[in-house]
C-alpha cells in the first residue's frame, strides 16, 4: 500500500469521524475542521498519486472514499434539513 492510498483511507476514517462528532454534538468550528482536513486529503493524494506514481488499487480506493465523504457530508445536510426531499 502506498502512501496515496493511506491518505485516501485517512479521508474514510475522517468521514466516519465527522458523523460521530456530528451525532456527539460537538461544536460547529470541530466539524468544519474535520470537514476541511478530509477535503484536503482528496488533494493531497492526488498530488501524491500524480507525482509519484499510482497503483491500480488507488482506482478503487480514492474514488470509495471520496463517495463515503460525500454521504457523510449528505447524511449531515439530510439531518439538518437542509437537504429538500
């Protein structure tokens, strides 16, 4: 494992972190922090995987977590109701 996909496994990790500090209470700064720091992840393993070379795992893996980042945002914004259905 590379250290591209450690970082786009971090980015999974962070967006199940998100939820729990969402469903704890914590304050807004705390999760707008974790929010940006698993954004940043997305751009940081691009970076890595584009300068220093990807392997096919990474296909699979950065595009998984960045779907699980995009449900946690969702699931968020669902609760919130700021998300019409």
């Amino acid at each position: 494992m590379n250290v591209a996909n450690v970082v786009s496994l971090s980015r999974g990790l962070l967006a199940v972190v998100l939820l729990l500090l969402y469903c704890a209470g914590a304050p807004d700064e705390v999760l707008v922090f974790c929010a940006a720091t698993m954004w940043l992840t997305d751009g940081v393993d691009g970076w890595i995987a584009r300068n220093y070379g990807s392997r096919p795992s990474g296909k699979i893996v950065d595009p998984l977590m960045d779907d699980l980042a995009l449900l946690a945002g969702f699931l968020i914004l669902l609760d919130l109701s700021a998300v019409p259905l």
